[in-house]
C-alpha cells in the first residue's frame, strides 16, 4: 500500500511506493501580489491615488474578503498603457 507523505518543497501529500522516500512535487508557480502600501511604495504614488486608481476603474485588483492585493502582471500592463513616448517630463 502507497503511503502518503508531506513533499519537502511545495508541502503537497505525496503518495511514494516505498516508506521514506518522497516522490517529485510540481514546483508551484506563485504570483506577486502587492498591497496598497507596497504598490504605493514601487510606483511612487499615494495610497489615496491608487484607491482613486481602483474605484475609476483604472486599476484592476484581486479581492480576497476585505483586502485588496495587485498583481504584477496587472501593474505592468497599467504601466504600459500610461506610457507617453516622444514627450519630455516638464
């Protein structure tokens, strides 16, 4: 019989054929995820504009019960967007 064990590196039950040994675990591919300070913090904005940002509609987010996080592919993708080329800062 298979026993089931706790993989060292993701923490997924694994079942292995032999006691003691640990079959591979898919490696998790985690997603960063910033909160309002820290996203604040990297674009140099207050936390006021980047609710003003979300509630606009501007800014997409992740909703997980009352907190807000940001992803950054979604951050990126803004950045992107808001780009202005052949225009100096004045």
């Amino acid at each position: 019989m298979p026993q089931r064990t706790r993989g060292e590196s993701a923490g997924a039950l694994v079942e292995t054929g032999t006691p003691g040994v640990v079959a591979p675990v898919e490696e998790r591919v985690y997603r960063q995820l910033f909160d309002r300070e820290s996203l604040a913090e990297y674009l140099r904005l207050s936390t006021d504009t980047i609710d003003r940002l979300v509630k606009a509609g501007k800014l997409p987010c992740v909703r997980i019960g009352h907190q807000v996080r940001f992803t950054l592919d979604d951050v990126e993708a803004f950045v992107e967007h808001h780009r202005e080329l052949g225009r100096a800062a004045s």
